[in-house]
C-alpha cells in the first residue's frame, strides 16, 4: 500500500473486513479496503460510497443496491450492471465494506 491508504487509522474490523463501528469510516479507509479488493477508486466509485454513506446517516440503515442502483442512473447514465461492473465481486462484498457499512445480515440485491 502506499501513499494515503497506508496512513489510514487502524478501525476495529469484524473477521470479514467489514467495520464495527461505521462510525469510524474515512476516506483514507475507503481507499485501504479499495486497495485491499484490488478496486481502483473513480468518480463513480466516490459517488456510489458517498450516496451510501449519506443514505446510512438519513435513514439509519444500509441502501439497498437497488437504490444505488437507480443513483448512478440519475448521475451518470448508467445501465442496471454498472453498479456490478464498478463492484466486481458484489455490492455486499466490496461496495458495502468500501463504503463503510456493516455486514448485512439479510440482503436484497433489488
């Protein structure tokens, strides 16, 4: 790791890397766990955690991929599988521990 990913904070992770306490979410975390999933971090990518980081602290609880979904849609044009192609291995996977959020226990992927 180099640069701003490496001089991330240490947070409190469970034992599949997602964090504890989303409050201890930063930028610098996201950038760690990026590096971590192999995923080079765009606009879109940015856009996407930063809708679901404000989604979680309006409602109180993760988006559903169906409403990142329809976000990137509004944004930036995208097709129904952009929000797969940006996260290869799965919104839960690698959008939601990106982004700071919580292992879901129970997961509608819309």
């Amino acid at each position: 790791m180099t640069g701003d990913a490496a001089k991330a904070p240490d947070v409190r992770r469970d034992g599949e890397g997602y964090l504890v306490d989303p409050t201890d979410w930063s930028e610098d975390f996201a950038r760690r766990v990026a590096v971590e999933e192999e995923i080079e971090l765009t606009e879109e990518h940015w856009s996407v955690i930063r809708f679901m980081r404000e989604w979680q602290e309006h409602h109180q609880v993760s988006p559903d991929a169906r409403h990142v979904m329809k976000h990137l849609t509004a944004e930036f044009g995208a097709t129904r599988n952009r929000l797969f192609e940006l996260f290869p291995y799965g919104y839960v996977r690698q959008a939601c521990k990106i982004a700071g959020m919580r292992r879901p226990r129970v997961w509608s992927t819309g």
